[in-house]
C-alpha cells in the first residue's frame, strides 16, 4: 500500500511538472517518505537560476518554514509566484507556475490528499526507523548543501554519527555511496541549469558544486553520456 501510493505521488507530480506547474513538499520527512525528499526542493527555472547563489537557498528554506493555515498565495524572495497549500498532517506544498494560480485547486487539492493519507498510514513506531531516520538527516543536510564544499565529516557532524556508520548505513539504505548520491544530485542540477539558464558551462560547474571544471565536464560525460556542451545543444533544439 505504501509503496503504491508513493508511486501514485511521485508519478502525479511528474505529470504536474510536465505541464510547468511546480511542486515543492515541505513536511516532517519519517523513513517512509524518503523517495519524497527529492521533492523538498523546487524545480522551477526561475528558482533554479534565482538559488544559483547559494545564500538565496538559505532565505528559501527560512521562508518555507513558516507554516500557513490556509490557502496562501504569496511573492517569494526570488520574485516567484507562489500558492501554498497546508497540509492537515503539518506542513505545507508550494506550487509555481505560469498558469493562473487561482485555477489550481482542482489539481493540487489531491495531491495534499495522498500526501496527507500517506503521512497517516505509515508506521510511527520510531524504535524501529532509528537508522532510517540517520539517513534521513543526512539527505535533507545534502540537499542543502550540495552546491557546496562538502564532506563525509560534515555530514556525520550533522547527524551526530560517525563517519563510518553513516557511510555503512547510507550505502545500506539508499543502495549508494554518500559520494554517489551528492554527485548525482550536482549533475541533476547541472541539467536543470544548462535547460534553463543562460550561464555559461563552467558557471554552472561551480554552481552545482564542483570546484573543478574539467572534473565536472568528466563527470557529466559519465553520467549522461554527452558533455555539458552537447546537453545544453540538445536541450534547446529538441
């Protein structure tokens, strides 16, 4: 039933995003939600490029921990339009769009709906999600952080762990290395930046957290198949 209905959500916002509505889930994230966590972070191009200066990801993140009691429209920092939905568990959905805010209750209301049954079902017997919760932790620092300079050692401080059993549980659980993971995150980044944005390729690199170019362009290449260059080439013309 869980894993169907996580299913159901992320398909659902994938559909969304399809149509440029832009959806952002902003809850108290438990074990059972983890595949929900790369949603903790907005995906429209305007934020993308506006957050390309990592001090705008910290005025994002205060913002969103406000929680509101009703259906909220409002202008972030960036300049982005932006309906707010709460969510009865706790929490809210941010949703951007080109499209008329005021129009998007139809599509948005079940989306809260499954969120919020989904949130109901799962366990919460936290004895048995210690270690789940540990990672947890760490993804939602990495998200943070990723277009930063970042280590193991800063992860684990964070989680309050050890080096060692967060490497060991994070490989556990997420069936990668914690270097894996925040790669693929820079690179998925990267991607948005190169579609969405004017910025120049080696922009870009450092923006997504790679100090080095040449590292980066190796790195794409490995990941996608292509360089940056003949991504950003197809992306426009496609």
């Amino acid at each position: 039933m869980i894993n169907k209905l996580l299913s159901d959500i992320e398909h659902y916002i994938e559909y969304l995003e399809e149509n440029k509505i832009y959806v952002s889930i902003h809850t108290t994230f438990t074990e059972y939600m983890l595949p929900l966590l790369k949603y903790n972070l907005h995906k429209n191009p305007k934020c993308l490029l506006v957050k390309s200066e990592n001090e705008e990801w910290d005025k994002c993140i205060k913002q969103h921990e406000k929680e509101e009691e009703k259906i909220t429209c409002r202008i972030c920092h960036a300049g982005v339009e932006e309906l707010i939905f709460p969510l009865e568990c706790g929490g809210t959905l941010c949703i951007s769009t080109e499209e008329k805010l005021e129009n998007l209750c139809t599509v948005i209301t079940p989306l809260c709906r499954m969120i919020e049954y989904l949130i109901f079902i799962c366990p919460d017997d936290r004895s048995e999600i210690t270690d789940n919760e540990l990672v947890n932790r760490a993804i939602k620092f990495i998200q943070r952080n990723f277009y930063n300079k970042i280590s193991n050692n800063d992860i684990a401080d964070f989680c309050s762990c050890s080096v060692s059993s967060l490497c060991h549980l994070f490989k556990k659980i997420k069936g990668m290395s914690v270097h894996r993971y925040i790669c693929g995150l820079r690179i998925s980044y990267a991607e948005e930046l190169l579609k969405t944005s004017n910025l120049s390729v080696t922009s870009i690199a450092g923006k997504s957290g790679f100090s080095d170019y040449n590292y980066f362009a190796l790195t794409f290449r490995k990941e996608t198949g292509i360089s940056p260059s003949q991504y950003r080439k197809n992306t426009k013309t496609g």
